[in-house]
C-alpha cells in the first residue's frame, strides 16, 4: 500500500468511525458508539502513518 493510499483509507476510517459513533448515539446503541470510536482511533493511525512516510520520503 503506498502513503497516499493511506493517508485516504484513513481519513475514509475516520469519517465512518464518527458516523457510526453518531448513529450509536442517537439510537443509544453503545456497542455502535465504541465501534465507531474504534473505527476512528484506526483511521488516524492508519491516516498518521501515510503521512510520516510521506514526510520521510520528502527528506531524502
């Protein structure tokens, strides 16, 4: 997988992890909620890493 791939599957994580914590919420589902608090932690991750090796191959 290259960086900007991702950097794109995370930041896509991201935006479902917060939707999924929003539908847990409103439907008071809490299993939905940590899914998607989960699913946010991972896109990060995954987005943090697209960009450090971005940022290392900007070095050489």
């Amino acid at each position: 997988m290259d960086k900007n791939n991702h950097r794109e599957k995370g930041a896509d994580r991201e935006i479902k992890g917060t939707a999924n914590e929003v539908a847990g919420r409103v439907t008071d589902d809490r299993s939905q909620e940590m899914k998607g608090k989960l699913q946010q932690n991972v896109g990060s991750a995954e987005r943090k890493l697209g960009e450090s090796r971005d940022d290392d191959s900007s070095r050489r």
